[in-house]
C-alpha cells in the first residue's frame, strides 16, 4: 500500500516538473516574441518617419533637389555601393582603426583603474589630471595627433584611444572599489602573490564592469571615429560620406550614413551579448 502511494507521488511530482516546465519555456517564447515585436516595430515606426521626412523634402520645390535623402533612393544605392565594393572597403578600413584604438585603450585603461581602485595615494594625486584631461575632446587632440604621428591612420587611432580609454579606466576602478577587502586579505594570508591577486580575484571580480567599460569605449570610440575621418584621409565611413558629399550623391550619403548606424547597433549588441555570457552576474 505505501509503495502505491510513493508511486502516486512520482507521478505527481513528475506531472508538476514537467508542468513547471512548460510554463516556463511557454512564457520565455511570450517574451521573446514579445521582445521581437518591440524591435520590429520600433524599426517600422522610425522608417515611417524617415519616409514621411523624405516625402515633405520631395513635394517642397524649394528642397526637392535633396529627395535622395529619403529611404527609397538610400535602399537602392545599396546594391550600388556593395557591387563596387564601396562600403566593404569602408567598414574594414574603419574598423581596422577602431579596433587598434580600442585595444590600445583596453590594455592601458585596465592597469590604470587597477591602480585607481587599489592605491588610494595614486588615485589622490592623479584624480586631478585624470579629470582635467578627461573633459578634453578628443578632436580637440587632432592638431597635434597630425603633427606627433606621421600617417593619419596613427593620428585617428591615438583619437580614439584618447577617447575610449576614460570609459575603460574608470568602469574598472569603481568595479574594484565594490570588491570585498576581506577577498584580498585571505588570498595574503594563503600565500597569493600580486599577479595571482589580479588574476584570480580582481580580474574575475570585476569583469562585468570591465565589460560594461569596454562597452562604452566603443560607443565613444565609434562617435570619434567618424569626425575622425572627415579630414586627411581618403578611406573609412567618414571620408564616404564627405566624398558622397562633394559629389552630391545624398542617396549615397545616406546610404553610408545607414550603414554606420547599422554597423554601431552590430557591435554594441555583441558587447552586450558578451557581458551577458561571461559575466558572473549573469543568472542573478
């Protein structure tokens, strides 16, 4: 009789898990849908928009030369700009020059806002400098950066690590003042030499806000580039659009215009996938 009843039990509990579940992947398809929905309709309403902008430059005479710069004639420059390889060239010459900026402010940002968040003698005396410097723009570092580096790509690089290293540096430096100081005072007690400190307790630690830094240096980074590339060279997003420009291509413009919102959105979701996976804040 009491094995009867422990099997009624298994059954029910096996009933309530498998319940349990479905309920649970049946609202998680809920809020994706839901979220799918969200995004395509944000996507539709600023298209609608775009369209309606467009429509009001064509039907007034005084602006109708500038029609190109509708939706209509920029999704059919695309196949254009792709058949002469235009924007592929563009968007791997500029993400040569964002990559090689960020990296450069990744690999001294992070030791910095150790630094910061570790020495409170280092931080106090360089508090002063970092902030002065800080609220400099970065174009403003243009004259000089041209003068210092002998190509333009060296210039436009060093721009944007100026400008995508205080992310960076001061993301870390709050992650680790959230740091447990008991963390480091057992790892001393064991025996923990400073690189083990770094790369056992800091690193791990504080790799969300690393990450949630990293991500936005490279927004900053993105915004600089662009201006960047105004001015001096001959290749990137920005001398394509200064080129479609000159040339009165708006079609083009916008076209090229597209593409870095579209390219910007693609990197700034993968650091937000990133920070996502791999941080230990993830399931919490």
């Amino acid at each position: 009789m009491s094995n009867g009843k422990a099997d009624v039990v298994d059954v029910d509990a096996g009933t309530s898990a498998s319940s349990l579940k479905t309920a649970q992947s049946a609202k998680k398809a809920k809020s994706l849908g839901k979220s799918l929905f969200n995004w395509a309709a944000g996507l539709a309403i600023l298209f609608v928009l775009w369209w309606f902008g467009g429509y009001l430059i064509e039907i007034n005479p005084d602006t109708t030369n500038f029609s190109d710069f509708g939706p209509i004639p920029t999704f059919k420059a695309f196949p254009e700009l792709f058949a002469i390889g235009k924007i592929q060239a563009a968007v791997m010459t500029s993400g040569y020059r964002l990559g090689a900026g960020l990296l450069i402010a990744i690999v001294v940002g992070i030791p910095i806002g150790i630094l910061l968040g570790r020495s409170t003698v280092f931080r106090e005396l360089s508090n002063s400098p970092f902030q002065l410097i800080r609220m400099i723009s970065p174009l403003s570092w243009e004259p000089i950066a041209v003068i210092v580096f002998a190509t333009w790509n060296g210039a436009i690089v060093f721009l944007i690590a100026v400008a995508a290293v205080w992310p960076v540096v001061f993301a870390t430096a709050a992650g680790l003042a959230k740091v447990d100081p008991a963390w480091f005072k057992v790892a001393r007690n064991l025996g923990a030499k400073p690189w083990h400190m770094v790369t056992e307790i800091i690193l791990p630690a504080i790799m969300f806000d690393i990450l949630t830094g990293v991500r936005l240096a490279l927004g900053v980074g993105w915004i600089v580039l662009v201006p960047a590339e105004f001015l001096g060279v001959t290749s990137g997003l920005g001398y394509s659009i200064a080129d479609a420009r000159e040339t009165l291509s708006y079609d083009h413009l916008t076209a090229m215009v597209l593409t870095i919102g579209i390219m910007g959105y693609i990197l700034d979701s993968s650091c937000a996938m990133l920070i996502k996976k791999y941080s230990w804040h993830h399931g919490r």
